[in-house]
C-alpha cells in the first residue's frame, strides 16, 4: 500500500485543482487512510506523467460520492492505452503473426450500440420457447453469444464486442432466463437440453458453422457445445472459465470465496439458519423452489447480491443493482442452484478436461481475469496447460466481468483476431 500511496500527489494536486480547495485535497487525504482504501487495488507508482494520464480519466464528469471517485480513479487505470498496459494485451502483432496474419492494429474499444435487425421466439420443446434476435451484418461471419448464468440473460451490451459490418451477431436467451418463457422454470432444463437448442437455433438460422463466444457460465456451454459439435465452429472465444467442477462450486458457494468478500459474504450465509450451513446449494434450494413467493424472492435477492457484489475488481452499481431486481434475480439464482446442484449434468467431474482432444484442432482464445473471485484463475490455467494451442490472455488488472475495461479490451481483440483470421482463409 505504501508504494500505491506515494503515487497519488498527482491525483491530489489534480483534485485540488478542480475542486478548487485544499479542503477537497484533504479530503480525498483521509479517504486514502479510511476503511474506503481497500476498494482501489494496489497498482505501483512509475512516472508522473503515467499518474497524470491516469488520473486526469477519473475527473472528466462530476461526482458527489467518496466511494464514486474512488471507483472512478480506479477504472481509469483499467482504460490507461494499450500501449501503457502491454502485460494485459501483449505484442499485438505477434499475436497476428502467430496466426499468418498481417494486421497489428487491432481495435481494443467496444463498439457504439446497436438495435436488432430481426427478433423472434423458437420452440424447442414442449414446454420451453426461446428468445432469440440478430444484429449487425445479415451476410457476416455467424458469431454465437451464450450468456452466463446459467440464467441471467442477454442484454443489449452483449452486442458490442462485436463489428457489426463484419459479423453476423446472433444472441438468444437460454431456458428459464431473459425473455425466454417459462420464466425461471427448471422442467427440463439441463446442459444437454440448451447444447440441443443450439444445434436447433443453428439449423432455424440456416448457419452451417459459426464462431462461439461465451464468459463465466457461457464458457462452460460454449466447451459443451463444441465437443458435441465440432464440425459447427470455426473459432471459440472464451472469458472468465469455469469448467464446472466441484472444487469451483465450493469456492464459491461454500465459503473459500468468503476470505476475500467476508462483508458480501455475511448476508448470503445469514440467509440460511446455522444448521443449515454444511450445504448452501440445498439450503438455497429448498428456499427457492419454496411455495411461498416471498421466500423464493428473499432468497433468490440473497443469493444473486453474493454474485453481484464479488464480480468486480472494484465495486459496480449497476451490478450491485441487478440483485434488487426481482425478475431477474429469481431466474438468475434458480437456474444457477439448479445447475449446480445437478453438477450441471456432466457425467463426470472433470468432463470438459476429459475431452478437450476433441476440439484443440480449432482456434480459440481463453481471457481470464487474475483476480477474478467467481471463476478463479485456476481453472483457466487448467484449460490453457490442456489446450496449449489456445492463445491464452491473461488480464492483470481485472476480475471477473466481461464489462471491466481491460476485460472487455481482451474479447474485442479475440474478435478482432478472428475477423481477420477468416479474412484470410475467404
């Protein structure tokens, strides 16, 4: 912490110098020393002109709350150039070398909002009607987006990775989640059953192969999928890995997690009785699958505010907002206890380690997050020692959310690399 404290007399003297005061200046003094720090990460010191860079970001609109300047200042180091933060994005045309190909100026921001070109709902069962919708380049490169979850849903920010001149973005809500209707119903909803719905959504789009891109969850399906159906991808773009094992459930859900978020921790654990606490998945269960609405949606706020809360590197408001909304905090926490519970339908623990050969011949990129507190880096580590042939990235500065800019400067260049990896080969 000292070396992080000696870097911050620029930011002071830009402080004092907006707020015009050198109250203001001790101000944001004492919110270093206070029980506040620890939300900012421990970034060392370089030069001043990096500081001044750096910090300069966090003042470009007003903000009344301590807490909000802190976690200005610290998003701002997050979206420093690339060319300052080479140890995330390394030697970008290297990385076009490694793949025969000639470009070393990829894109690394986000792309402006976009409205669907087409939307529709597909039956794929007798029980379970999908929600789908298309965007960008009608006639682009098919590129595949699985949300997380299970049970969270798209949103229109799940566009945005993408080039929409040059990609075909298809988007759809998994059973039991967003738009997709029953709403948070479990019957037959399991891994097996959303890989068929894929194959199903594939052959109502007419796509004879497309890319697949999916974080958290969405990486689990995505490696699902494309040991089911190989022949179907030409590419994997894969963010904050979890291959569904019961040492990552554990971390999470039974209490390893907790010594790094012990005060996010305590209202997910004082939500279950103390003789209940030896299995919080069963617990939560029986609460959200309860016949009283209220205790279903007690539990599913308790539930979805632990996820929330420990996404992010640095705390998020809107994130932490999503837990108080009832609708989706319900299919969110349900279907991912369901999942979970049923150690998500694999017929063994390590099932997706077990048949990696079947796809290591396709390209594919794993960015993971090193502080990452949902899907901790070890299984992302696992994947990249079993598929050496991934281009693995990963990000220092970051947790877990595909929304952290370092994070989201990772996945626009995997895009990026295979844009003009399928450049190559048309």
């Amino acid at each position: 912490m000292s070396e992080f404290m000696a870097g911050h007399h620029g930011c002071l003297a830009l402080f004092s110098t907006h707020c015009g005061s050198s109250s203001a200046t001790t101000t944001v003094s004492r919110l270093f020393s206070s029980p506040l720090a620890p939300v900012v990460p421990c970034i060392p010191y370089t030069t001043p002109p990096r500081a001044t860079l750096v910090y300069a970001l966090a003042w470009t609109r007003p903000t009344t709350s301590l807490l909000g300047i802190c976690n200005r200042m610290s998003q701002s180091m997050n979206m420093r150039p690339l060319k300052e933060n080479q140890d995330v994005t390394g030697d970008l045309a290297a990385r076009f070398a490694k793949l025969g190909v000639k470009n070393s100026s990829a894109r690394s921001e986000i792309y402006p909002p976009i409205e669907p070109n087409r939307t529709g709902f597909l039956q794929v069962s007798d029980i379970h009607s999908l929600y789908w919708e298309e965007s960008g380049n009608p006639e682009g490169q098919p590129i595949l987006f699985l949300h997380g979850g299970p049970g969270s849903g798209t949103s229109g920010g799940n566009r945005r990775f993408f080039d929409p001149e040059f990609y075909r973005i298809i988007l759809f809500d998994q059973r039991g989640a967003g738009k997709s209707t029953p709403h948070a119903c479990l019957e037959d909803n399991t891994t097996w059953a959303l890989v068929s719905d894929i194959e199903k959504l594939r052959g109502h789009l007419k796509i004879e192969k497309w890319q697949v891109f999916g974080g958290s969850w969405g990486s689990t399906l995505a490696l699902t999928y494309t040991q089911s159906y190989p022949e179907r991808v030409t590419g994997v773009i894969m963010r904050g890995i979890f291959l569904l094992r019961k040492k990552e459930i554990d971390w999470f859900y039974q209490g390893g997690a907790a010594a790094i978020y012990p005060d996010a921790w305590e209202p997910y654990r004082g939500h279950i009785p103390v003789e209940e606490r030896g299995d919080f998945l069963e617990a939560y269960s029986k609460r959200l699958n309860s016949p009283d609405e209220s205790v279903q949606l007690a539990a599913a706020k308790a539930w979805t505010n632990w996820e929330m809360a420990t996404s992010y590197l640095v705390p998020n408001d809107e994130s932490l907002k999503r837990g108080e909304n009832e609708k989706f905090a319900l299919a969110f926490a349900r279907v991912e206890n369901h999942y979970f519970r049923n150690k998500g339908f694999f017929r063994t623990d390590s099932f997706l380690l077990e048949n990696i050969d079947k796809i290591r011949h396709i390209p594919a990129v794993i960015v993971q997050g090193r502080y990452d507190m949902v899907c901790p880096m070890v299984s992302a580590w696992d994947l990249h020692r079993a598929w050496p042939e991934a281009d693995f990235r990963l990000v220092t500065s970051a947790g877990h959310s595909a929304n952290e800019p370092s994070i989201a400067a990772e996945l626009v260049i995997a895009c990026e690399l295979h844009k003009a990896l399928t450049q190559k080969q048309l």
